[in-house]
C-alpha cells in the first residue's frame, strides 16, 4: 500500500526504513524529548520494530519526502474493525517540524482511512503544552473528548528551562514527580470529508 500526497509519500513501515531513523535531529525543546529517537544497537531496532509491527490491531507507516527519504512514521493502534475506529500516532524527525509535512501527511492519510479502509473514527491523545500538534489536530476537525493527567515521562525535566515555565500550567508536580494534562480527541468521518470538501 502506498499513499502519495504532494509533497510525500506514505507506505507500511519496514525494518530498513527504522535503520534511517538513527539520523533523526533532536529536539531543542526538552518538553518534547520523548519524541527524540532513542539510541539504540541493531539488536534493540530490531526488537522496537517488532514491538510496533507485531500485533495485528496495529499498523505503523512510514512517512517519506519527495527524494524518499523517511522523514517520519504514524500507527494506527487499537483497531476495532466492528466499530471501525482506532487510534493515531505520529512522529516527525524534528529536522521536518513546521514545514508543512505534518499538515499534508495527516490530510493525506485521513482521506485515505475513511475513504478507502472505510473507517468511521480516529482518536488520538495529545499533551496539553504541545499546542503546535493540538492546532494542527482542530484543523483537521479533531474535537476534545477527554481531559486528563498523566506523569511526565521526564521527573528530572528541569523546571526552570524556559520552555517549561511558559507552559507550567499544563503540569502538576507532587511528590516529586511531574504530571502533565493530556487531551483525548476524536474525529468522526463526516467531520472530516465536510471539512475537506
């Protein structure tokens, strides 16, 4: 399966397609850490790609630019076929954010799981202080169905950066541990093709 915008292409994630994401930038935010691709050996690539590929209510693409150079990768998680509905994730090499591509990779890919997979809903979760995901999400039509706290994946971040003192009031510290507020959003197929056409 490939599916082709203007500017990229997406097609199912493949083991060599994992190798180049060893080449990734880094994000300057540390709030955004988590999305950085980690370090690993072959061995531990290999294990990371099997762990996103192996189930069969998962389907993981990568995302490539027009000289098909792998620039990210989205999943589909959790699908339940009877409802037709499961849940988004997605991940950019840094070096690619606030290009556009982020934009034209979920339009692109949304037309297609509705259209042709026949989907009827897409959720996704996102945190609070990510307001760049969150505006490119309500583009789309994705609309907040859950608002909730979630420790940090970082209890070391410090709080004195200030990337975190601009979006302090998205987290909760206590007992030395650090929360953040994270959305649940849905899109509805209707929403979607409205907004597209």
């Amino acid at each position: 399966m490939e599916i082709s915008g203007s500017r990229i292409k997406i097609s199912g994630l493949k083991l060599a397609d994992v190798y180049q994401m060893r080449n990734w930038g880094y994000h300057d935010n540390p709030l955004l850490g988590d999305y950085n691709f980690p370090d690993m050996n072959d061995k531990e690539l290999k294990t990371w790609y099997r762990s996103k590929t192996f189930s069969l209510n998962n389907k993981y693409y990568g995302i490539f630019d027009g000289e098909a150079k792998l620039i990210g990768y989205m999943g589909i998680k959790d699908i339940r076929r009877i409802k037709r509905e499961s849940t988004l994730g997605i991940v950019f090499d840094p070096n690619y954010v606030s290009l556009g591509y982020g934009t034209e990779c979920l339009s692109t890919f949304l037309n297609h799981y509705f259209t042709k997979m026949k989907m009827k809903k897409m959720y996704l979760e996102v945190a609070e202080f990510n307001k760049r995901a969150y505006r490119l999400y309500e583009k789309m039509g994705f609309k907040p169905v859950g608002y909730y706290l979630d420790e940090f994946y970082d209890h070391k971040l410090d709080t004195n950066n200030p990337y975190f003192l601009d979006e302090k009031s998205s987290f909760v510290i206590t007992d030395k541990k650090i929360y953040n507020y994270i959305y649940k959003m849905k899109l509805d197929k209707g929403i979607f093709l409205k907004k597209q056409s």
